[in-house]
C-alpha cells in the first residue's frame, strides 16, 4: 500500500494486474481515453468525448471553479450537478455508439 492502489485494476479478461497508463486517441471529432492490459490486449474506454461535450465539460469545470472560490446561489451547483449528469450519460452513449477500433501497436 503505497497509495497508488488507485491506479490499478484487474483485467475483467485475464486477471492480470493493470496499472493504468492512461492513452489517448482522436479519430476525428472524437477523443478516446483509454488504457489496455499489456499481457492480453484488452482495450478499457474510460470515456469518450466530442466537440459539443467537451464544451459542456468546460463549463461544468468553471463552475465547479468558481464554486470553490465563491458563495454562490443554490441554483448554479443544481445546475452544475445536472450538466455532469448529462455528461457522464452523453459521454456513455458515445462509447456506446463509436466503439474505440484499435491497431495492434495502439494497444
Ligand atoms: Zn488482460
């Protein structure tokens, strides 16, 4: 335990211990992250964003910002809380519709 526990997973397909090393890939609009277990070569989508989303993203983090430095109305950390929602279930239709399509030498 020296506080990088967070950083592993099990491999859902072999076992295996992963140490994520996050990876990343455009293919068009679409940014992956990602990360693979080097002994078999399974591929796990942390998440999936277009243009439209990722300025969703930015405006949920300037108010999450702006929530830590100032006292304000209820209202705004509602709407932040629904922007995130929307995100997270955006985010997950995409990895949903455009499955991350790897080479070998990507993995
Ligand atoms: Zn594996």
């Amino acid at each position: 335990m020296h506080g990088k526990v967070k950083n592993i997973v099990k491999c859902d397909k072999c076992g295996r211990n992963i140490k994520i090393n996050h990876k990343y890939k455009r293919v068009g609009d679409l940014e992956y992250r990602y990360f693979s277990c080097k002994r078999c070569g399974a591929v796990y989508v942390i998440s999936v964003t277009d243009e439209a989303l990722r300025q969703e993203i930015k405006k949920y983090q300037k108010i999450m910002e702006g929530l830590q430095t100032q006292i304000v109305p209820p209202e705004i950390s509602q709407e932040a809380q629904l922007i995130l929602q929307t995100n997270v279930q955006r985010s997950r239709e995409l990895k949903e519709k455009y499955p991350l399509e790897l080479k070998p030498w990507e993995k």
